[in-house]
C-alpha cells in the first residue's frame, strides 16, 4: 500500500512593504511522500514571496512534472508566473519561459 501526502498547515501574516501586501494566509500544504520538510518549507516560503492574486500549489506538486511548484494565474487561467523551487534544469527553465511571462 502507498503512503499517501501529508497535510500541514501554515498561518502566516504577510506584509510586504515595498509591493503594499498585507495578509493573513492560511495554507494548507501537502507534502509528498519523497519530499524532504526542507523543500516542503521552501515552497512555503516561495510562495509567500511571490503571492499575488491567483496564486496557487500545482496539483501536482513534486510528483507532476508538467507543472511548477507555485503557478500564479489570471483571471482567465493563462499562467502568468511559473516558480520553481530548487535548482530545475535549463530545459525545465526554458518550459516554463514559453508557458508564462515570468519564471
């Protein structure tokens, strides 16, 4: 039988001065089996970095190669942002370069 995700859940008080964001995020995190907390944490941290209006964990998280750690989209659902957590290879860069304005 295969162990499935673990749930964890992060309060955080966002307040970013220099882009004017102020939040209370409650984030509910699913750490893949394979992932370490390190890398757990740092997606975490990424996302609070980058938040903005549509931000979200891919659905795939670490077990999806399709997809980036942290998509931003607009209202539409084109990708706006593609972040990726770690050191991603030069192909998996140039993917992203050709899904979203900013990775």
């Amino acid at each position: 039988m295969a162990i499935g995700a673990t749930m964890h859940t992060f309060e955080v008080q966002l307040a970013d001065v220099d882009r004017g964001v102020y939040e209370d995020l409650s984030l509910r995190v699913a750490q893949h089996p394979s992932e370490t907390d390190a890398y757990m944490v740092t997606r975490v941290l990424a996302y609070c970095l980058e938040y903005e209006e549509g931000i979200a964990f891919s659905a795939g998280g670490v077990s999806t190669g399709e997809e980036p750690a942290i998509l931003v989209k607009d209202l539409t659902g084109l990708i706006t942002a593609w972040i990726e957590v770690g050191a991603p290879d030069a192909q998996r860069l140039h993917l992203g370069s050709k899904r979203a304005d900013r990775t």
